[in-house]
C-alpha cells in the first residue's frame, strides 16, 4: 500500500514539473526571434510606430514571464509581439 502511494505520489510530482516546462523552449524560441525581428525594425526606420511600441511592450512582458516560469504567458505574449512588429514593418 506504501509503494503504490510513493508511486502515486512520485508521477503527480512528476507531471507537475513536466507542465510547468511545456511551453519553455516555444518561449525561448519566439523571444529570440521576436527580439531579432524588433532590431531590423529599429534599423529600418520603424522605431517610432505604434505597432512597434506595442510589440517591445509584450515583449517587455513576456519576458517578464519568461523569468517566473509562466512559459505559455511568454509563448503567447512574443507571438503577439511578432504580429505588431510585422504590422510595424508594413507601415500600420
């Protein structure tokens, strides 16, 4: 009865982590890009659009999420991110 409790016990600890860790290297990959992206909009000119605020502002944010383990706030905030910095460049 033990064993089947540590078990137990054991996989819901497990899982838990794993959760927690879904979204880490969407997150990872779409801050690097997104910041990528924001700098050749900065060199091209686009620095002072609305969108481009927008986008560093969620970038801002998903970072911020980035550092308190919230991977799926970050994976969705730097998608977003990508959009305006997209809008940006096409002059909207």
């Amino acid at each position: 009865m033990q064993k089947t409790v540590f078990i137990a016990s054991l996989l819901i600890a497990l899982s838990g982590c794993a959760a927690k860790t879904a979204y880490r290297d969407s997150c990872a990959n779409n801050l690097d890009a997104a910041w990528r992206e924001l700098d050749l909009a900065k060199a091209e000119g686009f620095a002072g659009t609305v969108s481009y605020s927008k986008a560093l502002t969620l970038l801002t944010g998903a970072k911020t999420s980035q550092q308190f383990e919230g991977y799926q706030s970050c994976t969705k905030n730097a998608e977003k991110a990508r959009f305006y910095i997209r809008e940006s460049r096409a002059g909207r």
